[in-house]
C-alpha cells in the first residue's frame, strides 16, 4: 500500500469551500523531489508533509506546485485536523510543529483550531516595477513583510473588482500579492485575496500565512486586537485573527473531504535536508 494522504477544506464549516490541502503524515524521512512531485500531482496551493518527533512534536514542511515555502497556514490547520482525526496526536492535545518558521503550535478550540503564529508587521515601499500595471488598480499604500507585498485599495469592491494579469504579476519578485481593503457590513473587519503566480498559484483561495501580516496591518488602522476577516476568492473563506505582541492567533475550522493512498510510497532518505 502507497502513502496515505488526505484532502481537508480549510478556514471553512463547509465542504468544497475555504482552502483545499493535501496532508500526508509520514513515518520516517523522504526526498524533496519526491514530496515536491506530489504536491504537482494534487495540484493544490499546498501540500503538507509532517514526521512525528521523540518529543511528541511534529517536523512540518509546506510545498506549492512550484516550491516549497517557509509559512502556510491553512495547510498547518489542515495538518492538525488530520493528526487528531487519524490519532497521530490525542484529540486534546496541542499540535507542536517545528518548521521552517520556527516553533508553531494549532490548539483545538472545540471545533475551532487556533494556530500560533508570528506576527509580521509591514512596512511602506515603492511599488516594484509592474505590479501596480499587472494588478490593474490604484493603490492607497504599498508595503512589504517578509515574503509579500501589501498593496490597500480604496474599498471592498475595488478588491472583488482586481482582475490581474497573471503573465504580468509572474515577473514581480515575490512570493506573493495581497490586496486589501476595509470591509462592508458589520461583523467583518477586513478583506483581502492573495495572488502567487511565481508559485504556481494564480489566486489562493484562503491563505492563513497572509493574516499574519494583515492582523497587525489591519489592528494598527482600527484600533483593535480581534478581528474578523474574509478572503474574497471564488471559494471563499473566513477566519477571526487576533494581534498577541509578536504574535498573531488564526481560528479556523476545517472538512475532510477526501482520505485514500498514493500508489506510490514516499521513498526512504538519509536525511530531510531543507534549503
């Protein structure tokens, strides 16, 4: 019998909504060419690949289609969802990873998960050459974390609106696009979609590792430390987050959808090396 895998809708109470993941818990090391081969072959915006520890922790690495990344998170709420569901981890217990991002933790909350996450406050910078043509908008701020730029628009509609030239938005240096906006109606703060075509990702439909970003963007500008959000990509999906310091919390609920096994088992390597 091949690896097992698992498909969770993440960020959603619905099945075929929020973000999609593929999850395979694996016994011992594997090839980077092998779990990248994967992650093409499910074609989701990520697939995430963990190996229990001796000290009851987890090792957890993220791949796209196009590369493996250093944040995701509704691929690490995905993995905790299928680590209590397939007994890996008692039910009650708090997941521990330790990934490329440090030490993160996804707490169950009843059926809500809260993931532990670092906070990674943007700053203002000069748009780079072609984005704000290949988005196609006119931008209030511009700004940057570690891994994407922030680009704020004037409200929700321009948003719904952005309809980017991918083959355009492909030449920016970046891991990826947010754009966002205050929200309309009363119990959403704010809205956002990500782009990354460089990944392999034209639009994401809920992406966790950009809230870390938009939570302290977005708590500076209201004056507030608990919001609630909404991606507006085709799919959907909600999450509340909350600023704590240097961190950020992301609450989500997840759906299986799909359990079976790749005909081919996650051959054995010496080592997990990573970049």
């Amino acid at each position: 019998m091949g690896q097992r895998i698992t498909i969770v809708d993440a960020f959603t109470h619905t099945a075929f909504a929020g973000n999609p993941a593929a999850v395979c818990v694996l016994t011992e090391p594997t090839t980077e060419a092998w779990m990248q081969s994967v992650a093409r072959e499910m074609r989701h915006s990520e697939t995430a690949f963990c190996i229990p520890l001796k000290d009851g922790s987890f090792e957890l690495r993220w791949f796209t289609p196009g590369g493996e990344v250093r944040l995701c998170g509704h691929a690490t709420l995905a993995a905790a969802h299928v680590l209590w569901e397939e007994g890996w981890l008692e039910h009650r217990k708090v997941a521990r990873f330790s990934t490329l991002s440090g030490e993160l933790t996804a707490a169950p909350l009843g059926r809500v998960i809260e993931l532990d996450f670092p906070s990674r406050q943007p700053s203002e910078v000069e748009a780079p050459a072609g984005l704000v043509d290949a988005l196609g908008v006119t931008p209030s701020w511009i700004g940057r974390d570690l891994d994407d730029y922030v680009v704020l628009l004037a409200d929700e509609a321009a948003v719904v609106a952005c309809a980017p030239d991918f083959s355009a938005l492909r030449a920016v240096e970046t891991r990826g696009v947010i754009i966002t906006a205050p929200a309309v109606g009363d119990h959403i703060d704010f809205v956002s979609r990500f782009f990354a075509p460089r990944f392999g990702i034209d639009e994401d439909p809920v992406t966790g590792s950009a809230h870390c970003c938009l939570t302290p963007f977005w708590a500076s500008r209201l004056d507030k430390t608990v919001l609630s959000a909404r991606q507006l990509s085709s799919r959907g999906g909600e999450l509340e987050v909350e600023l704590a310091g240097e961190r950020v919390k992301l609450r989500g609920t997840c759906v299986t959808t799909l359990r079976g096994n790749l005909t081919e088992s996650a051959p054995s390597s010496s080592s997990w090396s990573r970049h």
